[in-house]
C-alpha cells in the first residue's frame, strides 16, 4: 500500500515537471519569434507625380490619377512615361474601360 501510495506521488511529480519544462520551453520559443518585417516607406506621391507629369498635356488630370496610384501601390515608377516594369501595381491598375489607369 505504501510502495503504491510512493510511486503514485513519484508519477505525479514527474508529470509536473515535465509540464513545466514544456511550458518554460514554449515561453522561450514564443519570446525569440522573428517579428514580422516592417511596412516600406510611404514614398512622397506629390512629388513623384510633379516629376512623372511634368511633361503631360494635361497635368491636373496626370497628377490626380498618378496620386490616386501612388496612394494604393506605395510606388511611381521613373521617368515621364513608361517603366511600368518598376511598378508592377501601378501598371496593372485598369479603368471601368480597361484602359491604364497610371499615367
């Protein structure tokens, strides 16, 4: 009865310990978790779309619709015109017509 009554508390003991050696090791696994990469940079749309409108016929029509790109894409790509290859949101963004939206 006694032998019974001292394993039964060893068996109890040994299960606590190895809980809370798999608890601590759990804690430890949560604290060294790689944190997510932070967001890029906001880019200043304003003057990304001064410098790609700067030659367009029509410069508030440019402007407005490069600002609207740039706000959803974080991204204009260089130059004037083209190099859409750089901006891959930003060339990809149609019209109701299916026309680029992107100046």
């Amino acid at each position: 009865m006694a032998l019974s009554r001292l394993c039964m508390a060893l068996l109890l003991l040994s299960l606590l310990l190895i809980h809370q050696a798999e608890s601590d090791y759990m804690v430890i696994q949560l604290n060294t978790a790689e944190a997510p990469p932070p967001p890029p940079p906001h880019i200043d749309c304003d003057g990304a779309c001064d410098a790609r409108c700067q030659l367009s016929s029509r410069p508030h029509l440019c402007k407005r619709a490069c600002g609207t790109c740039c706000a959803r894409c974080n991204c204009v790509p260089p130059g004037t015109s083209g190099n859409y290859d750089a901006c891959p949101c930003y060339a990809n963004m149609t019209t109701r017509g299916s026309r680029h939206k992107c100046p």
